[in-house]
C-alpha cells in the first residue's frame, strides 16, 4: 500500500495527463466527426463517398497501429511536435469515425413519420431540420456520444505505451521500481479509470432514461 | 429520410448538385495526389544529406526476401491465433456473465454485476499489464486473458439485453410446460437472445481483432511487433515500408470480418424477425442494432465498436 501513496505524485501528473488527452482529443474528435457526419449524410456523392472511405479504414485500424504512426513514422517524417501532441492528434483521428457513427445514428434513428408530418404542415428544409429532427436527434445521440467518450479515457492508456506519460504510463514506471507491490498499484491505477468512466456510464444513464420517456 | 426532406430537385439544382459533387471529387483526388507525390518527393535532412522519397525503390527492395514475407506471416498467424483462442474465451464466459446478471438468485447477480462494471470501465491494457504482471503468465497468455475477460464482459451485456428484451410470455411458457427455470432459460430464452444480438456479437469480435494488436504494448511476437523487429533489423530507412504492409494486412483481415459480419447480420436480421415483438420498424430502415437496441441495450453499449 504504501508504495500507492508515496508515488501518489506521480499518478496525480498521469492521471492529470490522461484527463488532458481526454479532454484535448474529445473535443478534436468531436469537431472532426461532425464534420465527417455532415459529409456522409451531404447529397454531394463525392464527399459522401470520401467520408464513408475515411471511416471504413480508420475504423478498421488498431487503435495501437495509429498511435505508432504518430510516434514513430510522423517523426521520422520530419513532423515532431512532442509526444502528448502527436498522441492527441492520433487519438482525435482514430475516435472521429466513431463520434461520425454515433451522430448519423441519431439522425437516422429519428421516425421518418416526423419529418414527414413537419414537411406536410408546411415547414421548409431547414425549419423541419431545426425545429423537428434536430432537436430529436441531439437528444438521442447524447448516450452513445458519452459512450464513445467512456471508450476515449479508456484508449488514453494506449498512448501511455507511446511516450506519454499519463495514467498507464506511471503505472508501468512504478511497477517497475517496485515490483513488490504490482496488485495494490494496479488497483489504484484502475480506481482512477473507473473514476472517469462509471461517472461518465452514470451520466449516460441518466440522460438515457430522460429520453426514454420521450419515445 | 434525406429525400423527404425537401423538394425533388429540379433539373438546375440536379445541374447544380452534380458540378458541386464533380468540383468536391477534384479537390479531393487533388489532395490525395499532392500527399503521394509529397511522401515521394526526396528530402534534404538537417546535416545536408539528401534522403530518397518514400516510394523510391531502394525503400522497397526488402520485400523481394521471401523471409520478409514468411516473418510478417507469421505474425499475421500469430495476431489471428491470438484473436481466435481469446474469441472463443471470451464466448464462453460472455454466455456465463450473461447468466449470472439475470440470475434470480441475489449472491450470483450482485457480484457478477459489480465484477462487470469493474472489467467494462478498465482499459484493457492495464488488464495485460496486470495479468502479466500478477499471474506471471507468458504475454500470450496475458493477451488472451485480458481481451477475452473484457470483451466477454461486453458480450454478456449484449446477451444480456437481448434476454431482457424478450417477451415475458416467453419465460412464462417455458416455465407452464414444466421446464425448471435453468432449462427454460438455457432452452428457450438464450437460443432467441443469442440470434437477435448476433450482430452486435460478431461486430464485437471484429473488435476483438483488432485490440489484439495490444499485444504489442507487453512484448506479445504479433503483425505489429513482427514489422517494428524487421525495422529494426534492416534499418530506419525501411520503416515506412514496414509500416504501410503491416497496414495494409490489418486493413484486409479486418475489413473481412466486417464484411463477413455485415453478411451474416443480414441472414440473422431477417430470421430473427418472427419471434421478436420488435418487427414495429419501418421496413425501408435498416435493421442497424445500434439504432433498434438502444433501449434495451442501455448504456452498456458504449464500450462496444472501439
């Protein structure tokens, strides 16, 4: 136990960097999905053709292959920003695709009926997007957004193999300075996870009911 | 649904639409070109010394030795042999979990409820690392355990759900014909469950596939960790190269599986309709779970597909 608390520093920075990349690379993944969802549900064939591409091959990427990209090739490549920048941007690109997902779900899972009746009382493109759909639409894609969030702070420890040093990280350097104590260490670094995620599963949770009432 | 959202285009806007798409293509193909002649365009390095592009052949003249090939297969081997054995793990104790969250008796569904939670919210790196170093078992053994505890706990979410979506009728008529509560569920209610939430099961193993290149992070020899050895030993120069194959096999193996997932969601898509109440759904939407099953799902989907 005590080598938990006399390396409690040490995990506090790496937890610090782990909300940090959570943070940084939610809201990059965010902006870059929407963008992404916006051109897969656009009528220009063409954008809708390069962000269905964009999303079958970065989803079907080991999340362990974009990060190596990032730390080694990117550098190699003469573009070195520092590790925690390079691991935002490979976290931000391999999340897109699926906050994209999560969004046109939504949008989709909206009833056709709505639209339909939005359209037959006489309500023009962007008044039944805006007053009708979207509305809906946010409402239901908050859960799985939170959830592709819940799945984000769990890949971070990804980056902890790549240089980084947040959560993941310290613990592979404490237990390697103490290798008397891996259980206790293990544990607490877990703690701090679980910390992140079953707040967030809880958030989730709640919000999901609310819009349970609504269906 | 985009079609009822407004008007039929007439047949400017039609004009319209397709230059803008044609104009879109362009800009996108251009960008696409500039990328592969910038990679291929030699660079200058700090110390003056001139660096061949990326597509110069002295970069790829490697993989003309068969014994590139032979090592790069034998991690490719290495990842499926990894991804197979923690799928089948993972099967199993995903029907065990899954039994144990609806259990009635409250000494198994408590606990197995509180170990989920535990396992869902834990990276499942740390759980290698973990098993690795607790148990002390080989990194395969460390990979297997790990990916197959995590993702079974997902599975038994999934079946989980899939039981409880289920009409009570169901249960209730097992239970009329005399058959004891384990039976009927072994016999009527997980049969159903299994089939509706096949797709969200074979998509969670195409998951499975791809976390196995974890693996990596604590030494396990895979598709990955074949490809940096090689770079090691031939030299920096070849890194990219390595990189783009081991790419590229991912890419294929995984987009396989989709595919393969894609199909056989499709053929259990369609059976399953008869016994479900959920045939409510407009027939010209697809039959896409994340849509259809989040009710019953609940949060617990989340962690899936990542």
């Amino acid at each position: 136990m005590d080598a938990v608390i006399e390396n409690l520093p040490l995990f506090l920075e790496g937890f610090r960097n782990t909300l940090g990349l959570l943070l940084l690379a939610g809201t990059g993944a965010l902006l870059l999905g929407i963008i992404v969802a916006a051109m897969r549900i656009s009528p220009v064939a063409s954008l809708r053709g390069f962000a269905t591409v964009y999303t079958e091959i970065v989803r079907n990427t080991p999340l362990t292959l974009v990060l190596f990209f990032c730390a080694y090739i990117l550098p190699y490549l003469q573009f070195s920003p520092g590790y925690f920048v390079l691991a935002t941007i490979g976290l931000t690109v391999y999340t897109s695709p699926f906050v994209a997902e999560a969004l046109r779900s939504g949008v989709n899972g909206v009833h056709v009926g709505q639209a339909e009746a939005a359209r037959s009382v006489g309500l023009t493109f962007t008044q039944t997007l805006s007053f009708v759909v979207m509305p809906q639409a946010v409402r239901m894609v908050i859960p799985p957004l939170i959830n592709v969030f819940i799945a984000l702070t769990k890949n971070t420890s990804v980056a902890g193999a790549f240089f980084v040093f947040e959560l993941f990280g310290a613990a592979r350097k404490v237990t390697n300075d103490r290798g008397d104590e891996v259980l206790a260490i293990l544990l607490a670094v877990a703690a701090f996870y679980l910390l992140v995620t079953i707040s967030l599963g809880l958030i989730a949770g709640r919000v999901e009911k609310k819009v349970a009432v609504l269906r | 649904m985009t079609s009822v959202l407004y008007d039929a285009p007439g047949p400017k806007a039609v004009f319209r639409s397709r230059l803008f798409s044609v104009v879109a293509g362009l800009i996108i193909a251009a960008g696409l070109v500039w990328l592969i002649l910038a990679l291929g365009a030699p660079k200058t390095s700090a110390n003056g010394a001139v660096q061949p592009g990326l597509w110069d052949a002295s970069r790829w003249d490697v993989f003309a030795d068969r014994e590139v090939w032979r090592t790069l297969g034998r991690g490719a081997l290495n990842t499926l042999r990894m991804a197979g054995v923690a799928a089948a793990f993972a099967l199993v104790l995903g029907v065990l979990f899954s039994f144990g969250r609806v259990s009635d008796t409250k000494w198994i569904r408590i606990p197995t409820t509180v170990v989920l939670e535990f396992v869902r919210g834990m990276p499942v790196l740390l759980m290698m690392l973990f098993i690795l170093l607790v148990f002390s078992t080989g990194s395969f053994w460390a990979g297997v355990a790990a990916l197959s505890v995590y993702n079974g706990a997902i599975i038994g979410e999934a079946l989980r759900a899939g039981i409880k979506s289920l009409p009570r009728g169901q249960r209730e008529a097992g239970l009329a014909i005399g058959l004891t509560p384990v039976a009927t569920r072994f016999r009527i209610e997980f049969p159903q469950a299994f089939r509706q939430m096949l797709p969200i099961i074979i998509a969670q193993l195409v998951v499975l596939l791809k976390d196995t290149s974890l693996a990596f992070v604590v030494g396990y020899e895979e598709l990955l960790r074949s490809g940096t050895s090689m770079t090691n030993f031939f030299g920096s120069r070849y890194s990219f190269s390595f990189f783009l194959v081991v790419f590229a096999i991912y890419l294929t193996m995984n987009l396989l599986l989709s595919w393969l997932a894609r199909i056989i969601a499709r053929r259990t898509g369609s059976k399953s309709g008869g016994v479900t109440t959920e045939t409510t759904a407009p027939p010209e939407k697809p039959l896409d779970p994340e849509v259809t099953y989040p009710a019953a799902l609940g949060n617990q989907m989340g962690a899936r597909g990542i």
